[in-house]
C-alpha cells in the first residue's frame, strides 16, 4: 500500500484523518467494472484484500481495457451478476456510482448483514491529504481542472481526479501522493458516504437533473447537501450565493463560507467593474481582469471564482491562479467552433445534458442562431429553456425522446427530425449568412447515442461535410 499515513496541511486546510479500514486477508466485492471497479481493484489490493469485481452486463457489453486493468490486479472477475449468493462470503460490498443504493442486489447485502459502502468513501477511508471536492450540476469538470491548475501552476502538486480523470481510488493506489486532492463529485457518489470529510466543499449550482434516479428536485439538493455533512469548523464550504438551490443545500453549513457571485452580490468571492477578487478575510485580492476570461457571461466568472477561492485557500499564488487562467480552455463539446462556411457558424455544445447548461450556452452565442435540442428523458424542466428558445432561436429543430416537450415549452412545433444528421441538414438549409447552428441539447444521449461525446462527433462530421459543399 502507497504511504497515505503521515499527516500533511496545505495552505489553510487540515489533513483528513478517517477511521483507519483494515482491509488485509477480508473478502471485498465490488459491484460495477468500470472505471470505478478499476480503481476500487487497484486500492483495495495494495491494501491486501481478496477482490471480487462483478457486473450485472456480460463480458462483451464491458470495455476491455477496464477488464484487463481489472484482471492485472489478481481480482476475480464476474458476469451477469444478479444476486449477492452468487459473490460468496463477503465483508463489505463497495459500490460505484452507476448502482443505485437501493439496487436489489444492495438490498440484499444489507439485509444479510454485509456492510455496503461506495468508490468516494472507500477512497476516503485511505487519504491522508487535504480534499477539494466541486459538485454542481453543471461546469463541474472545468471547475476541477482550472482549480488543480491554479494549484499545480503555483507549486502545490494536485492531482485532479474523482469523475475526471482517474476515479479518486484509483489516485489512491498511485505510489507518490500529491499535497493535494482535487475531487469532481456527483450526487450519485455523495449518496453512499458515511465519513467523507472535504476541507473544501464547493457547490456551484443545482439546477433540475438526474431527477430520474432521485425523484425530485427537492431530494436532489439534499444529496449535493451531504458534501458539507461532515465538515467542521475548521473546513470551508465554498457556495454560489446567486443559486437558491445552493442556498437550500447550504443551510446548515458546519464550514466557513466563501460565497461567490457573478452578479455583483457583496460575497467573499465577487465580481467588481472588470475585477475578479477574493477576500478570505485579510483584505481582497485580485484573481483576474475579465477580459483575461476566455468566456464572457455570469457562469464562466462563477467557475473562476470558485475555482480561484478554492485554490487561495490551499496556498496558491496570485501569479499561479492568472498562469492558469491564461491557459485554461474550455472542454470539448462546449461552445466549439467545427467549421464555418458561406457565413453560417457550426457550434458543438453537445455536453450541455440538462436545461441550464443548454441556456447557458444558449445566451453565450451571439447573433441568430438555430437551436438542435432534445434526447433522453429524465424528468427535466423545460419552461425556463423554452423561454430562452422564444427569443433567441429562429429556428428550432428537434430530436430524441424528449422533442414534443420541448416544443411545448417553447410555444412551438419546430422541425421534428428523425435523427442528429437531419436535424443539422435541416438547420443548414434554414440559415442565413450571420446565422449559428448551435446543437444545445439539454437532455442526456443515451436514447440515441452511447454518449454525450459520440453525439457531438456526429455533429462535427456532418457539419463539416455541409461546410466543405458550401466552399
């Protein structure tokens, strides 16, 4: 097992010291073999269990590299699993973030006795470095990635993991810790801790979403609220105070708030004239200038302020966080430029999966545009979206399951399409020079794609191919 015991507090924020979790010669079954069941095999054989990682899908439906990386750590691999006699005797049950906790083989490991827990806690249960958990419905990878950058760019060696890169076991099981952790969370894992503890707990904003695992929106902010459970005085909880949502989450904060707005709200972290500026309590600091931003509006100044809030307190430099916001850019599938011909720009913001994200990027686009929206349905609420598509959009071009609703909110038909190629096709032959063809779905892509991902590359190449006819 790599070293994780010594005590280590960088800048303003303590060590965690989780209840020690004697794993050595004990059964551990793990259920899901995809990243997570990776990095939970990885940890859980540096500490000397016995690992069996199961899957309800068969070996065919599963990535072959996870298995592989699986199988290199002398775990046992199963298929098909649908009941817990089939795992055998174990001592605890770890679950990644796709098994809901009430999955009925959960239920059954509970009712025989058999501790259940998931990849975050597990994870948690062998640091011994400061966590900087970010969660939100939205820019939550951007968040992490500009936030460890910031740290990274000022000598404190970060490593950014959780549901960005390596998942936070996985991290765990590398031989040389960092000083700190930087944790992209999701409500999913924050429903199975017990123990975890973040030095600093960041949520951004909670807009409707998952409401098809949670139920409802209400349920939702109670389990972003579990990030500040934990949390001592000695913590910092890090909150959006222009996002009621937030606010509800953040109502029995056991932390120190550091607040931010982008609307220009007297909070810790603000936005005053052209001057972002953090104030921990001895005086403000500048962080940037807005025209450093590569993204002008409300919701990318909110991810630098919180990113650069929760970088200060883990002792970075001022000439770290403006090194990092120099370099920063944005994701792919956010705002991305494919190809622009005959005056009509091609935008793939293929990751927007819920309504704010679309809106967002929606109101981030200048001039007319065409809006390519909809895909899976899971519960969302689409009246503030189909406000913005009355008066922004020319043009409203539908996919997906979710279609007829978002038509309804917007007050109109639209173009039903049958598939994501038609829907750009038809969007080309609508616009005019000055136009933009911007495919903001705000719905997941799993009615029709494998992920957000294939969806936007299926965007890019048909956007490219009209583009090339059209020079």
């Amino acid at each position: 097992m790599p070293e994780h015991s010594l005590p280590h507090t960088v800048g303003r924020l303590l060590c965690p010291e989780p209840l020690p979790l004697e794993l050595g010669g004990r059964r551990v079954a793990v259920l899901g073999a995809a990243r997570s069941g990776v990095g939970c095999s990885q940890l859980l054989a540096r500490a000397g269990a016995s690992v069996v990682v199961a899957d309800g899908k068969a070996a065919e439906a599963l990535d072959v590299q996870s298995l592989d990386r699986i199988a290199a750590t002398g775990a046992e691999l199963r298929f098909g699993v649908a009941d817990l006699d089939v795992l055998g005797t174990c001592d605890l049950l770890v679950i990644s973030p796709g098994v809901p906790y009430d999955a009925p083989l959960v239920e059954q490991a509970r009712a025989a006795g058999v501790p259940v827990t998931g990849e975050i806690e597990l994870g948690y249960r062998f640091c011994r470095r400061p966590i900087l958990a970010v969660t939100g419905t939205n820019a939550k990878g951007s968040t992490c990635t500009l936030m460890g950058s910031m740290l990274n760019s000022s000598g404190v060696r970060t490593r950014v993991c959780g549901n960005i890169g390596d998942p936070f076991t996985g991290a765990l099981a590398s031989e040389e810790p960092p000083d700190a952790y930087v944790l992209e969370i999701s409500s999913f894992q924050l429903e199975t801790i017990e123990h975890f503890r973040a030095a600093v707990g960041c949520v951004l904003n909670i807009s409707d979403d998952h409401l098809d695992r949670h139920g409802s929106l209400g349920s939702y902010i109670a389990a972003k609220a579990r990030l500040f459970e934990n949390q001592t005085p000695d913590d910092w909880a890090v909150v959006n105070a222009d996002d009621p949502n937030v606010g509800e989450a953040a109502r029995a904060l056991r932390g120190r708030a550091v607040r931010f707005s982008a609307r220009g709200a007297a909070t810790e972290a603000r936005i005053e004239e052209d001057r972002l500026l953090v104030d921990l309590g001895e005086g403000p600091e500048e962080v940037c200038r807005r025209g450093d931003l590569i993204r002008a509006g409300a919701p990318y100044i909110e991810t630098v302020l919180a990113a650069a809030s929760g970088a200060l307190l883990a002792g970075a430099s001022a000439e770290g966080l403006l090194e990092a916001i120099h370099g920063h850019a944005l994701p792919a599938e956010v705002l991305e430029l494919v190809c622009e011909a005959g005056g009509v720009r091609f935008i793939n913001s293929s990751k927007a999966t819920n309504p704010a994200a679309a809106i967002a990027d929606i109101e981030s686009v200048s001039g007319p545009l065409l809006l390519i929206a909809g895909g899976l349905e899971r519960g969302s609420d689409f009246t503030e979206l189909g406000r913005v598509a009355r008066e922004r959009a020319k043009g409203l071009f539908l996919i997906g399951e979710c279609a007829d609703r978002i038509a309804e909110a917007a007050g109109t038909e639209g173009v039903r399409c049958a598939s994501l190629e038609e829907a750009v096709e038809r969007a080309h032959a609508a616009a005019a020079p000055g136009d933009a063809v911007l495919l903001a779905p705000a719905c997941a892509s799993w009615d029709m794609f494998r992920d957000y991902k294939v969806r936007g590359e299926v965007f890019r190449r048909t956007a490219r191919r009209l583009c090339a006819n059209d020079r």
